[in-house]
C-alpha cells in the first residue's frame, strides 16, 4: 500500500423511480439540468483540489460510467486532469418513499466499503462536490493516522444556529443516543455529536473495521427510516459509527466549514480564509456554475491551476469570507431570474418545470 492520500468526490445519477430532492439544487434529482449542477461540481472540485495537491491520487466514484453520462466539457477536462473514474453500485439506499430530500447520500456508506475492499491509497478523504479546496490535504496524514478518523463536529453557527433538542435534518442527537445503545449495547452517557457527512477521512484500517458496524447498524435506519425522529442522512449514520468506534469530535474544524453564503443564513467569518476546504452548498447554482464558465471562456479546462490562481478565483466566484460587489449584483439577478422562472411556470401550466431550460447552462 502507497503513503499516498486518495482523494474523493462522488456523485449518483439517481433514475426517475429513485428520485428525491435536494434543497439547495431543486426538485428531482433525475432530471439531467438538476445532474449537470452537480458535474459542475465535480469539475471545479478536481481543478481546485489538483491544484493543491497534485501528489495525491484524485478518484470520482459513480453509479454510472463517467466515460458515457459526463458532459463531453468536462469529462475531457477530468480526462486531462488524470482523475480516476471508479464505477461502483449504490446500494445503500432508504427505501424509497421514506425520505423526500437528498435521497442517494448514503452512497458514502458504498464509497467506504469500496475502499476498504481495493485500498487506493493509505487514507481516504472522501468529501462533497460542492465543496472547492484551497490548500493541500496532503499534510493531514499524520493527524489522519493519529485518530483514524478526523470529524467535522457542526457547531449551532455552522447550521443554521440549531438549539439542542431540535431535530437536526430529521434526528435528534437524544435519539442518536438510543439508537447507539440499541444497537451496539453501549451506555450513553452523553448524546453522540452530530458530524457533518460532507466530509469523512479516515485510514484504510478504520474503514475496514468499520464494515461490520455498517452492516448492524443499516437494518435498524431501514427499519425506522418513517419514524420521525430518525436516521435520515449519512451524517446521522456516520456520527453514531464515530461515537461506537470511539473517535474524537471536532479533529477537522479546522479544516473544513460548512459556509452558508445565501442570504438568508449567511455565515461566514473571516477566519475561513484559512480553511482546507469550504463547503459551499449554496453555491452549486451560483459561485460554483460562473468559476466553470470563467474556466472554460478562459481555456482553464483540463489545465492543472497553480495554488494562487485557483485560491484566487473561488475567492472571487465563491465570496468568501466577503461577497465582492459584483457577485452580489450577480447573485441578486439570478435570485430574480429564478423567481420569475418559476412564476412564469406556475402561471403556464403547459410549460411543465421539468421541460424548462436549464437556469444553470443558459
Ligand atoms: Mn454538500
């Protein structure tokens, strides 16, 4: 086994009969302009993370050939990159009908178990697509071998200033607590901490011990996933498996922030300059989708960016820790053209949301 890291996005085409939705992209994950959100993130995830860290092994796992669902753009720019593609089934999945919002997440559960099985490198950092890296992941190693597994422990800031007690995407941290000691017969003292799932690191060892955990605890969020307060997401899932397994809370918050750039819950500090990595989920139809098409006016695709140029251009297209003026006038015109879209569908009712044009490739 290589020293080497491997670094890894995902992404699920989920087909019409598996398809949920997704707050901050839209309704239906199966329609091709809600999919081609996402292959963006993609592309401008491997540009920014090649740009740091060109050392590591660079992987985009799939339910799908890449080869043959990717736009022509950017699967040429991942060719030209020297990302790997890894086919690899979804098979953990809620039953269908039972969650309505972001319905394929519990991929990362298959991406796990993938790497455990064919290690590609000596840790796994396995991270969102819409997220854009800013510096090298690389020197995280030896705090990966460290603790095994790194967390991303959400502070109320980091999520819409959540109270304890309140239902956190669906689950209570009291019942995360029950569901651990129903499952693996540990006493809770305390409620387990809720990490994020946008971001797992973690050794090929840990990943590899925590197959079993995975296969005990998968019946019981099938068995209840109707219940109201219940695991509904891969963060309630991985945070229960971090708490069985012993691991350490908040490792990664200095790496990693969930940063909220809308404008509702706006959320970023300047201390975010610093950050690895900024997950950006508001971005995917605004900062994100402009960096591509700046890349590609610009003839970056394919090209491997240098640290500053690319630190440079999610600074300006993503707007943190500051939205310059011009993103915010760009990012008030498209709030309005999504406002107006969505008027002139409900007032037209022959011109059905899912034949409308992509809001994102016009
Ligand atoms: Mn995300």
């Amino acid at each position: 086994m290589t020293d080497r890291l491997c670094i890894a996005t995902w992404i699920v085409l989920d087909k019409v009969e598996e398809a949920t939705d997704f707050p901050s992209v839209g309704e239906n994950s199966s329609r091709a302009a809600f999919q081609l959100v996402y292959w963006r993130c993609v592309a401008t995830f491997f540009a920014t993370s090649l740009a740091h860290d060109p050392e590591a092994r660079h992987v985009l796992y799939s339910n799908v050939d890449v080869a043959e669902a990717a736009p022509p753009g950017i699967l040429a720019h991942l060719r030209a990159l020297g990302v790997e593609f890894r086919l690899c089934d979804i098979t953990f999945r809620l039953p269908s009908g039972s969650v309505s919002r972001w319905g394929n997440q519990f991929y990362v559960l298959d991406v796990i178990r993938d790497f455990a099985a064919h290690p590609g490198g000596e840790a796994l950092v396995l991270v969102d697509s819409d997220c854009v890296i800013r510096r090298a992941l690389t020197p995280l190693l030896p705090r990966i071998r460290e603790h095994r597994c790194l967390t991303y422990t959400l502070r109320p800031r980091d999520q819409k200033n959540y109270e304890l007690g309140q239902l956190l995407n669906g689950m209570s941290h009291a019942r995360m607590g029950q569901v651990l000691e129903e499952t693996f017969g540990v006493s809770v003292a305390e409620p387990p901490q809720y990490h994020g799932g946008e971001f797992f690191a973690a050794t090929h060892g840990f990943c590899r011990d925590l197959l079993p955990r995975i296969e005990q605890l998968w019946p019981r969020a099938v068995a209840e996933a109707r219940w109201p307060d219940s695991i509904k997401e891969e963060a309630h899932f991985l945070s229960i498996l971090a708490y069985a397994q012993g691991v350490p809370s908040y490792t990664a918050n200095d790496v990693i922030r969930r940063i909220w750039t809308n404008f509702e819950d706006i959320n970023t500090q300047p201390d975010d300059a610093a950050l690895a990595i900024w997950h950006v989920p508001a971005e995917k139809k605004y900062g994100i989708r402009r960096l591509w098409r700046h890349m590609e006016r610009r003839r970056l695709v394919g090209q491997r960016l240098s640290p500053e140029t690319s630190n440079r251009l999610t600074r300006r297209y993503i707007g943190v820790p500051r939205r310059g003026p011009v993103k915010l006038l760009q990012d008030v015109a498209e709030k309005l053209r999504e406002r107006l879209r969505q008027q002139l569908a409900r007032s037209r009712p022959s011109v059905a949301p899912k034949m409308r044009r992509d809001p994102a490739s016009g």
